[in-house]
C-alpha cells in the first residue's frame, strides 16, 4: 500500500513531532522547520498534503502556500493555526489552501481531514495524467494529415494556437473540426485548463443561453439551485462552440458581448461574471449566407472570423486514405474487441475509390460496422455497407461491359478485380499519354492523388518516366 506523502512545516519542534506521531500510521510523514526548508525538501519530492504553520519567521504559510501553488496544482496545503488567526487562515483558503485546523489539534478530525487532503491530490493528479496523454494525442505529430490540403491546415494551427486569438473553422461535416479544435487547445499555454466542447445545434434556443452562461436560482420554473454555465467551466481554458451557424440571434448577441468584454451575466441573474477563455468556433454552414439572409450577426462573424481555417473534404485529401484506414483498424478494433484484420484488395480498392459524402467520419463508421460484422480474418466487400458494395458491383458491371465491348464478346470469364485492372490499365495509360507522361497532370485526368496513381502503376506494371521529373 502506497502511503500518501506528507510534510510537515512548523518553527516549533514540538508541534513537529506532535504532528509526525498523529499522521504515522496512515502516511509517509517529511518535517521542514521552517518556510524556506519546505521548498528545499519540494525540490527533493513531490508531496500530496504539506501542513504548514501560518505563523512562522522568514517565508510565512501565507508566501508558502503561494510558492506552492505557482509550483503545482495538485499538492493540497492545510493551514495550521492559533484559534485568534482563524480569519487569516480562512483568508489562506480564498488563496488556494484545502483547508486549516486549529491548535490543539483533535486527533480523530486530523487524521480525517489529512486523508480527505491526500485524496484529493491523489485524484488532481489523475486529471493531470489524462490531460498530458489527451495533449499528447493531439499533438501535432499525432494529427493524421500528411496530404498538402492536411498540411497546409496543420502549419496554420501551429502558428495560431500559442496565441489567444478566436478561431473559426470551417468545412463539411465529418471533415475533423473537433480534431482540430483540440490539437489548438492541447498545443497552447492553456492545456492544463478545461477544454469545455458544446454542440450549439443539440440544444434546444430556450435552454442555451442558459448552458452557456449558467442559471441564478429561481430563474425560470425548474431553476432550483444556480447552475454554472460552459463559461465558467472553461475559465482559463477553450470553449469549443460547434455548429455556430445554429445559435439563434438572442444568444449570438451575448455571445458576441463576451468575446468583446470578457463578461456576461446568468439567466435570471443581475452581477456581471468575468472569465478567461478562449473561443474556438466551427460550422458547415455558409455563414455569409447567413449574414445576408438575417440569420447570423455580421458583427458576431467579424468576431469570431480573425483566423479563419478550412478543412479539407476527404475527397481532397485522398492521400491521407491508407493511413487513416490502418489507424482506423487499430483504433476501432481495439474499440469493438476484436483482433485487427486486413481489407481484401477488391475492398481496399474500393475504399479508395469511395466519393465518402460524409468525410473520415464516414470512414471511421465504415470500418468499425466491418470489424464488428466481419466473421473471417480479412475484411471484404461484403463486411462493408451496402451503399459502398452497390457502387462497387454497378462500377465492376461498368468494367466488364467496356472489356466485353473492346473484345467484341458478349461476357467474360475474368473475374471483377481483374476486370477493374484492366480498364484501370486502359484509363491511366491513356490519362499518361494525354499528360505527356506527366504524372502529376495525369493524376487530375483521373481525378485521384499523385500518390494513388504512382501505387496503382506499379501493382499494374506501368512503366512511365514522370516528365515533370526530367530537365
């Protein structure tokens, strides 16, 4: 059993000793003589719980408890106090402090309120690991995107997300906004504060003002106790306003009174309410449409627009497809349960192919519905939806009528991927011809990637020199 590690603080060595024989049983117990040994002994170790006397010569509990604090967030710190100084250990409270006990100490209260202490760093701490492997998977590096749309998206959030300012995102839906909205968060000073995400079109106009910037008691009928707003939960942090083009024109005003003034009062209530945070907006909505039709402040889009950044389709980043699928595999298997499983080529193929309407976040559906259906060791078209397995057999009747027609037959006895090699064979090296053997130039006839094109002509045995190459 691992004891919870506490120090002790106190320019009296009796109190020190008193203390020591109290908390021995039930924690790991460090003795500092004064102020500025307590920090020579916090270089040493990280501690749960220091119990400091408020009272001492050279660094006092009060100068202390704000050098721990500076330090670290999760070390609780108990005042020990006279009972003539209660009002200044109350005072110590405002500043950080867990809590204060008087002297004489009652044993049984001590013990209890060292233990309450020691829990709560424990559970800080906790917070503070997740946080740093939360930041850690949206860190730059983490963020799948190595296609030129992807990249450019990447460098302009590294540059933006250091700093304090408003950003909007923009794109499709699926396209990764979320994603995007935490690599900002986990990537600038603001990490260890909360990143509070809302979906502005999942609450219903009456009840959103109210989850955004909280409730007094007696507000409205079911108001029965104050409730704090994503505002205030996100003081020092992001808030994350998702699609911002559904916020009715009411709310959208105080919205805007935020972000110019840094304040805003709760439903029901008359004191103005000051918080630090940073706003993080995104929509698929058109907003300068909404701006012409009424529908959204121009004011509050100016607001909001100071660093715009689009998302990419999918369709447009058809590079980032292979490593999207293998980190999709691995994420959604261990997600499900079930051991990782390859595509069969026919089905590889046609997730390369696949338009994806609904961007990774279709693909991500995609392959989780096939590992969890899929009773063999590799996944094919059948374990995909019927919407993809219908485009594919309507795309293979395509290829095998266009092979049946050059052969002047009526059928063919290939089977449906060597039928899509074939016309594949016949397009791309038509596509190179046209493109002077330009690779690049040939990849836009066919509209497809580079990088498709360069892996589908080596599987078909293509030899082409990329023009774009020589000189």
């Amino acid at each position: 059993m691992d004891y919870p590690r506490v120090l002790v603080v106190d320019d009296e060595p009796g109190v020190r000793e008193s203390l020591r024989l109290i908390l021995k049983e039930s924690a790991t117990v460090t003795l500092a003589e004064s102020g500025e040994a307590a920090l020579a002994r916090l270089e040493e170790h990280p501690f749960d719980v220091v119990l400091a006397d408020l009272l001492m010569p050279g660094i006092d509990g009060l100068e202390l408890l704000e050098r721990i604090r500076a330090r670290t967030a999760t070390t609780q710190v108990i005042m020990v106090t006279a009972t003539k100084t209660v009002k200044t250990a109350v005072q110590a409270m405002k500043l950080g402090a867990y809590d204060y006990v008087t002297k004489p100490f009652d044993i049984d209260e001590l013990q209890l309120l060292v233990g309450r202490a020691a829990q709560a760093a424990a559970l800080l701490q906790e917070v503070t690991t997740l946080r740093q492997e939360v930041g850690q998977r949206y860190s730059f590096d983490n963020v799948i995107g190595s296609s030129a749309p992807m990249q450019a998206v990447l460098h302009t959030v590294s540059r933006v997300a250091p700093l304090r300012t408003t950003v909007l995102l923009t794109g499709e839906s699926g396209t990764g906004k979320e994603v995007i909205a935490k690599a900002i968060h986990y990537n600038s000073p603001r990490a260890a504060a909360p990143l509070v995400a809302l979906n502005c079109a999942a609450i219903p106009d009456t009840l959103l003002e109210s989850e955004l910037f909280g409730h007094e008691r007696g507000a409205f009928t079911d108001a029965h106790a104050r409730k704090i707003g994503h505002f205030e939960s996100a003081h020092k942090g992001t808030i994350f306003l998702d699609e911002i083009g559904e916020m009715n024109p009411g709310t959208q005003a105080k919205l805007l009174r935020v972000l110019e003034t840094g304040t805003f009062t709760r439903v029901g209530g008359s004191q103005p309410v000051t918080v630090d945070v940073r706003v993080v907006a995104a929509t698929n909505r058109d907003l300068d449409k909404g701006m012409q039709d009424g529908s959204f402040r121009p004011d509050l889009y100016f607001r909001l627009n100071v660093v715009a950044i689009e998302l990419p389709p999918l369709r447009d980043r058809r590079d980032d497809l292979p490593p999207l699928i293998r980190h999709f595999i691995t994420l959604k298997a261990k997600h499900v349960g079930v051991p990782e499983k390859r595509f069969a080529r026919d089905a590889y193929e046609l997730l390369l192919r696949h338009h994806w309407p609904g961007n990774v976040r279709e693909l991500e559906n995609v392959i989780e519905r096939a590992l969890a259906l899929s009773p063999g060791v590799e996944l094919t078209i059948d374990d995909l939806p019927p919407a993809l397995a219908a485009a594919y057999d309507a795309a293979a009747a395509r290829v095998a009528a266009h092979t049946a027609g050059a052969n002047g037959t009526h059928g063919t006895n290939a089977s449906l991927a060597d039928a899509v090699d074939q016309l594949e064979l016949v397009l791309i090296t038509e596509a190179l011809v046209k493109a002077e053997n330009n690779q690049t130039r040939a990849a836009e006839i066919l509209g497809t990637t580079r990088r498709i094109l360069k892996y589908k002509m080596d599987k078909l045995g293509i030899q082409s020199q990329d023009s774009g190459d020589l000189g």
